[in-house]
C-alpha cells in the first residue's frame, strides 16, 4: 500500500497480474476491479517483491498454491485459497500500528489508507509530476482521463522514484572505540609479547613466586620452620613428644 493501492486493490492481485521487469514490478489492475472503473498500472521495487516472496515462506501449504498475493482461508470445495478479506487484512494493520505507537485518539485515527497518501507525497518529493501521480494511484481527473501513456508514466517512475521508493537498509554497526578498553588490550599485549621470550618468562615466574611468598629456594627453608614450630607446640602441650607424633608433624609438613 506504500505505493499507492488501495487495500481491496492490492488483496485481489494474483501472480498473473505481476510482470518482472529485474529492478522493479509492473502490478496490473484492470477496470472490472478499481474504484474508478478504469484500467491502471502500479510500480513497486524489487525490494517490495523480495519482502513478498519472504511472506510467502511463511505460509502454509495449502496457501502457497493460492493465486493471490495475499492468500486467504482455503476454500472447503476448490480446496484453494482465495485471497485475505478486508477485515483480516485492516485488523493486522491496525495492530501493527498500535505496536509501533500510533494509537487512535479522538483527534487523530491512523487508516490503511493513510499509506496512499505516503505513497502519493513520497512521488511528489522525487520529483514524479502531479498528472503521473495521480494516474498512478488511481485518483479521477477529468481533463485527464482521456489519455494515459503508461509507458511514459513507467519510464518516469523509473527514474525518479525507483530508488527514492525503497526503504529497507542493511543494519549498521558503528563500532566506538573505548580509550580505556584500549590501553588494557595494548598493555595485554604487551605481556603475552614478553612471555614469548627466556628473559620475559623467567622474570613472569620470579613475580609469581614473590606473590605467593616463597621463591623456590626459600620453600625447604618455610617448611623446616613450621615443623619446628608444630614439634614445639607438642612439647609445651605434652612434654617430650613420642616418635609418632613428630613422624606425623613432619608428614603433614610435607604434604
């Protein structure tokens, strides 16, 4: 409908009435089905078709092998969709709108429809003349309607609107770089950088050991001291202690 449909227009379209022409669709309507009674052709981007055709993935089996765009409920006797109703269609609008914000009020009430008048002023802004815009959507003129050159109207809405009329865009990622997170990441660096190297490692082993209190020579020395100790506490508490008892001290020293 961003394009300029009216919703009972775009619901009856089936495959048949699109041509493919690489960058962009021609959508056919014919006179028996526009408000105007008059034949017309619409525009829409590659861009809208690849969004359809991803719709489409999401249908059931059975709506798959309907004719329309926008299949509806299978019918009980064909066994074949036909196209999505009116209702169905303006209540998934409406619920999109609320989703995003837009919300009736008293003043203001957000319609399908609105989304013609978007499709209207958006080929205005690109520079499509005011004739063409309105042959496109639809809208009657008198002094206008004697006359419509389609191929003329396609070559201008090609050249004007085509690429102004998408409006999907790859996600982009602005990446910012956190001057503190830097420094970490370059003083890290800098480490892993020394470890690759005999003196660096050597000197990252004498650090570690002088966290933990003990360099490796000074270990034998720490142990002989708390077995020492732990004799000692023996004595005051028992006098002279037994062979057993200094065997166990010295054991729990080791280990």
């Amino acid at each position: 409908m961003s394009y300029g449909f009216r919703i009972g227009e775009i619901l009856s379209r089936k495959f048949s009435d699109l041509e493919d022409k690489g960058e962009y669709t021609i959508v056919k309507l014919w006179s028996d089905e526009t408000k105007t009674r008059e034949s017309r052709r619409q525009f829409v981007s590659k861009e809208c078709m690849n969004v359809l055709r991803s719709y489409h993935a999401t249908l059931r089996e059975k709506q798959k092998n309907s004719l329309y765009l926008f299949p509806g409920e299978t019918s009980p006797k064909t066994h074949v969709a036909g196209h999505l109703s009116k209702v169905a269609a303006g209540d998934s609008l409406k619920k999109l709108f609320i989703s995003h914000g837009l919300k009736d009020t008293a003043r203001e009430i957000f319609s399908p429809h609105g989304l013609r008048t978007f499709a209207e002023n958006q080929m205005r802004e690109a520079g499509l003349n005011d004739t063409f815009t309105k042959q496109i959507v639809g809208h009657s003129a008198k002094t206008e309607d004697s006359y419509k050159g389609w191929q003329a109207i396609e070559k201008a809405w090609v050249a004007k609107c085509l690429t102004k009329m998408t409006w999907l865009r790859p996600t982009e990622v602005a990446l910012v770089e956190n001057p503190e997170t830097r420094k970490e990441l370059d003083l890290l660096k800098a480490k892993v950088t020394e470890l690759t190297t005999p003196e660096g490692l050597l000197k990252a082993l004498k650090q570690a050991y002088l966290i933990e209190g003990s360099l490796p020579w000074e270990i034998p020395n720490k142990k002989l001291e708390l077995a020492k100790k732990i004799q000692k506490e023996l004595e005051d508490d028992q006098g002279q202690p037994d062979v057993e008892q200094v065997d166990d001290a010295s054991s729990k020293v080791s280990n």
